[in-house]
C-alpha cells in the first residue's frame, strides 16, 4: 500500500473533480510519486489521467504538504449555493479529512 494526499472540488453546479499524489514505496525500486487528476468530460464521462512524477518534485510536493500549519477547528461556515472543498491524507489504515465549504477558513491561511 501507499500513502495518498487527495484535493476534491465538489461545486453546486457541473461534476466534481480531485487531484491526487501518491507514495508509493516500490521495494527495490525505491519510492515513487504518482498524480492523478480525475473529473467529468464534456459528455459526463469520467476523465482520468496519470503522472509518474520525477522523485525529486513528488518529495517536494509531498513534504510541502503534509507540513501544512492546519488549526483542525475552523469557524463554522455553511450555505446552499457554492463550491465544497475536500483536503485528504491517508497512510495505510490511518486518515485525516478535513472540508470546508466556499472560502478557505482564516485560520488555514497563514
């Protein structure tokens, strides 16, 4: 298994779409990154590509986030119209979610 940090966009209106890195501990042939971007086409199909990163850019991306100064308590916020923001880190059978509707709480903006 892999370790896996995904960004999901789940708008009011049209299809939500994700951006996922993945870590991949390949035994022998080391750690590899991995991007995946998933969303709806034209026709309402669903669209998936992958990316094999190059170790030196995933390494980036990967520390940069999983060291993000996060409060897990953000004020609450709510509304019928607008866009659903999913920010997800998994490491085997552990896992932390952390949504928010609209605008990005201030106290993650720091």
């Amino acid at each position: 298994m892999g370790d896996s940090i995904r960004f999901s966009v789940w708008p009011s209106l049209g299809g939500p779409h994700s951006t996922c890195l993945k870590r991949i501990d390949a035994f022998r042939g080391g750690v590899q990154y991995w991007l995946s971007c998933q969303g709806f086409g034209s026709d309402d199909t669903i669209e998936q590509e992958f990316y094999r990163l190059p170790s030196r850019r995933g390494e980036a991306g990967w520390k940069l986030a999983r060291h993000l100064p996060l409060p897990l308590t953000p004020d609450a916020a709510m509304g019928c119209d607008g866009t659903t923001y999913v920010l997800e880190f998994t490491g085997d059978s552990n896992s932390l979610t952390l949504r928010w509707w609209q605008r990005l709480p201030p106290q993650w903006t720091s």
